[in-house]
C-alpha cells in the first residue's frame, strides 16, 4: 500500500482565499484523523471520522475550517477564509478500527497564509 | 482524562553516546502507550508500542522502552546513537475503550552532533 497520501505538500496562498487540503487514507482503516502542527501548540487533533462520519470535531479552531469525508478514500479539511495564523503542518492518518491504535500519518501539507 | 508531558523539548547529544527521552502520563485507568518518530519533513511514524505483558518494549532502529506503572513513566532509551536518529519524538497515551484516541506529547527534539 502506498500509505496515507496527502496533497498539495506545499500550499502558498494571500490571507482570505479558500484552501482545500485533500488526504486518501489507506485502504480498508476507517478511522481518519486531521491534525494541526505548529511550534507554539505541538500537534492537536482538529476531527476525525469514523466510517466517514464525522465523531469529533471539537478541535477545530473555528467555524472557517470544515472538514469532509465523502467516502472511504478521500476526505478534505477545507479553510475559508484563511488568515496568517492557520500556517502551519497539517497532517492526516488513518488507522484500523479493530487494531490497538496504531495510527499511519500522512508526509503533511505544509500551509504558508500571507 | 489523559496526559502526556515530555519533559525535554531538546534533547543534544554526540554521536555512539546513549539517550533517555523521558515521558510521564496521567490516566485514571489502564492505558496503551506509544513513541512515534518524526523525521525532518515527513509524518510521524511508530517507533514502538506497549500494550500489555513485557514493560520492557522494543521497537524500531535499537530504541526500547520501559513502562512504569509506579512512576506512571514510559522514557524512550538507546545504548548508542547515529547521526540518522536526529528527529522529533513523540510520546503518545491512549485508554482502551470508545475509539482509543490517543493524546500526543509536544515533543523532544533529538539533535545528535558528530
């Protein structure tokens, strides 16, 4: 399996345009997570899914960032409009529900806001 | 509820010394814990896990853990460091029930100088 698949790698985009992060989880895990990284938080869990539903998405900073999962092999983590405080890692993993919590993250989309 | 602190955000060290990173935990209830490894521009990735039986857990490229339920402390030791071992580590903590979402450290970063 080529493992989670995070696209763009790189995002470079003016505060207030519409940034859509995409993720394609590994095939058969049907839990997905959406985490954040920055230097002055650490890494925080925005939402994840299970079986494409949406189960917790208390950490999700505000009502700009949505996330979907529209079914098993895609889900987008969308952030309208961005400003120059959501740069920074975002990363998606995927993990089987049956399996003792190993999750497999994703090489991050790294988000530049000017 | 569960947490995790790493005791040392920075961690250097010259190459073939030995290392301890250091992780306590707070849990009510029995918990599952992880070290994952995060090298320069990618995601993170498991190191090793403990989940039961043997507190003495080894994992990936000659790292190995001890849980300590008394200390509640799972510390990330090896006896000889490589130039390639610089990276961030994670601990990470989860307690079995509901979806096991585990709770992530904010990180040691590991520089290991020649």
């Amino acid at each position: 399996d080529a493992g989670v698949i995070q696209s763009p790698r790189h995002e470079v985009t003016e505060m207030g345009q519409e940034v859509t992060l995409r993720c394609k989880p590994i095939s058969g895990h049907d839990y997905l997570f959406w985490y954040r990284q920055t230097m002055m938080r650490g890494l925080e869990l925005l939402i994840y899914f299970n079986n494409n539903v949406p189960i917790d998405d208390s950490g999700m900073p505000e009502d700009r960032f949505s996330a979907k999962m529209p079914n098993a092999s895609f889900s987008t983590l969308k952030i309208q409009p961005s400003e120059p405080r959501d740069s920074a890692v975002y990363f998606c993993a995927s993990r089987e529900g049956g399996a003792k919590n190993i999750q497999y993250f994703g090489a991050g989309t790294r988000l530049s806001v000017l | 509820a569960q947490s995790v602190t790493q005791l040392d955000s920075q961690v250097p060290v010259f190459e073939e010394a030995p290392v301890e990173l250091r992780c306590n935990y707070s849990s009510s209830v029995s918990v599952y814990l992880f070290w994952y490894v995060q090298y320069p521009n990618q995601g993170l990735q498991l190191l090793l896990k403990y989940l039961s039986g043997s507190t003495l857990v080894k994992g990936i490229n000659g790292f190995e853990a001890e849980f300590n339920k008394s200390q509640t402390s799972f510390h990330l030791r090896k006896p000889s460091v490589h130039i390639s071992d610089t990276a961030e580590y994670f601990c990470a903590v989860s307690e079995p029930g509901g979806s096991y979402i585990p709770t992530f450290g904010r990180g040691t970063s590991l520089i290991v100088h020649p």
